[in-house]
C-alpha cells in the first residue's frame, strides 16, 4: 500500500466517523424529543387525573356537610 493509499483510507475513515458521529446526535435528539413530549403528556394526564379526583372530593364533602 502507498502512502497516498494509506492516507486517503484514513481521510476516508475520518469522513465515515463524522457521518457515524452526525447520525447519533440526530437519533440522540430525537429520543431525547420524544422523551420530552411524553414526559409532558405524563403530566397533563396526571394533572387532570388528580384535578377530577380533587373535584370529586369536594361534592363528596359538600354531600356529607350538606345531609348532616
């Protein structure tokens, strides 16, 4: 192998770990993305969950003081 041989497969390898390195930052950002969206939806859930559950027990105690 010539030297010009060896240098360009090292260009070479040097152009596919960029493109390999490039990839993976845009894969990480898109889970990191959806992470982060279902994350927030996580949160809208629970918050309605426990805002109905809340509200359910507000009638309840209104029930209650209101046969007493």
């Amino acid at each position: 192998m010539t030297r010009e041989e060896v240098l360009r497969a090292i260009k070479d390898a040097e152009i596919a770990a960029t493109e390999t390195l490039s990839n993976a930052k845009k894969e990480a950002s898109q889970i990191v993305s959806q992470a982060r969206q279902n994350a927030s939806e996580i949160l809208t859930a629970g918050k309605s969950t426990s805002e109905s559950e809340a509200q359910s027990l507000i009638s309840e105690a209104r029930a209650s003081a209101g046969s007493e």
